[in-house]
C-alpha cells in the first residue's frame, strides 16, 4: 500500500504541461476543482473526463503511475458510491436486507464517484509535472499579495512544500521500518483491529523519531546555508509567462464557456 502513494513525487519530463508556467497550472487547477463541483450535466462530466485524460497523455507520465494515485483511495471511492446507491429514492432495482437499491442511486454514486477520480488524478497532474522548488515559487509568488496584510507568503510557501517533498521520503523510511521489524518476527496482516493498532508503536516511535532528526538536520542545513527567510531573497530563474501559458489560460477559458452553455442549455 505504501507504494501506491505518489503525493509529493516529480515525474521528470519536457512535455508542455512540464514546460507551463506553474502558477498557470495552480489556478488552472483550482479553477477546474471548481468545475467539477459546480458543472452537473452529464455531457460537462463527459467532456472534463476525456480532457483530464488527454491531459495525462500530453503529460507524459506513465498511466500507470497516475492511477496509482487512486488505489490508495479506492476504498473512499466505493464508499461514495454504495452510500448513494442505498440512499437515493427512486425507481428500485433490487433489495438488499432493508436498502433498496436504486437507477438514481446508481446514477448519483457514479457520477460523485467519479468527481473524486478527476478531483486526485488532476492534483496527482500537478506534483507529477511540477517540481518542488517550482512550487514554491509559484506559490510564493501567488500568495505576494497578502504581504500588505502581514501575511508571510514565502515563509508558507516554503513550509509547504517541504511537507509536499517530504511526504515520499517519510513513506520510504516507513517501508524500511515495517520491513526490519517484520524481520524481528511482528506480524501486521492478523489479529482484529485493536491487536493491529498495537503493532503499530513499533512503527509510530521510529518513524517519529526519524522525522525530528531529518528536520533538525534539515534545519541546520538550512543555517549553514545562511537561509533567513524571504527578506532580501531573490531568484536565479524568476518565473515568467510565455505564449504558452497565455495558450493554455485561452484553452481552458474556451472550455468552461462551452461548460456553462451545456448547463445553462441542459
């Protein structure tokens, strides 16, 4: 299971959404979370799907890797789905104990269903083809606004994305950790759930542990380096936009007009 969980990994690549602006792709990405809550239609889901896919492909990550990011979470998936498939009235299907299951239902699961499936594998999208320095200084940049305010733009933008980046490390130092005490004869696939919450201590301290001193030493190198926060800090490569991005922004607002007129027409 630990090896389904890609957050916080880079795919490298030099494919156009590689090559887009990475705040472009940050509000692209909020703006098309939005979509998919506020667009209903049949046909809307229909067109974000094929669209999400197409993004996959121009990507260049591997479709494998990207559904990866959904095994973790398949559980909450299929939960979505029996919840309305039970709870929705409507024309019955068959009964189950004292549930009806219904076409509504079925109806109403899928396409919720489905709205969590776009909703990961867009933001799987975005950490695959940007990388983590990127990020920061995409969101550093979006969040400059809010400096007036007091707001510390940089100083967040970097505590995010370390926690961002750090997330596959800790997972790997997880694996090594249930790795060495499977040896040492722990079993974690039997017994109920109060006997397996027990043997997770002889995880839970070590990787505790392991993650004080990665960020002591991450702290210390830091200092070395003489980092001070954002006063003063400048970039080598400041971000720009390109004919590229401007393309992409005109695509995708292209897109949700053709969106809202299906809803608006439906």
């Amino acid at each position: 299971m630990l090896s389904n969980i890609t957050l916080g990994q880079f795919f490298p690549g030099d494919s156009v959404l590689h090559r887009l602006d990475p705040r472009v792709k940050i509000v692209l990405l909020l703006f098309y979370l939005i979509e998919v809550f506020v667009f209903s239609h049949p046909l809307a889901y229909a067109v974000l799907t094929v669209g999400t896919f197409l993004l996959i492909l121009l990507s260049g990550v591997p479709m494998r890797m990207m559904l990866r990011s959904l095994k973790p979470l398949w559980w909450i998936i299929l939960f979505t789905f029996l919840i309305h498939l039970f709870s929705n009235p409507g024309t019955p299907i068959a009964q189950v104990w004292v549930f009806t299951m219904t076409w509504e239902g079925v109806q109403k699961g899928f396409f919720l269903s489905l709205r969590l499936v776009l909703l990961i594998l867009a933001s799987s999208l975005l950490t695959f083809t940007t990388s983590p320095l990127k990020l920061t200084d995409a969101l550093e940049s979006l969040l400059s606004p809010f400096r007036r305010f007091g707001l510390p733009a940089h100083e967040l933008a970097m505590m995010m994305t370390i926690a961002l980046r750090f997330i596959p490390t800790l997972i790997a130092e997880t694996d090594k950790i249930m790795k060495a005490q499977q040896s040492r004869g722990v079993d974690f696939s039997s017994g109920n759930v109060l006997a397996r919450l027990r043997n997770m201590v002889p995880i839970l301290v070590p990787l505790f542990l392991s993650a004080f001193r990665r960020a002591d030493e991450l702290a210390l190198a830091m200092e070395a380096r003489c980092y001070r926060g954002g006063i003063g800090r400048t970039q080598m490569k400041a971000l720009q936009l390109l004919s590229i991005d401007y393309a992409a922004v005109t695509v995708f607002i292209l897109l949700t007009a053709g969106l809202a007129a299906i809803q608006i027409m439906a």
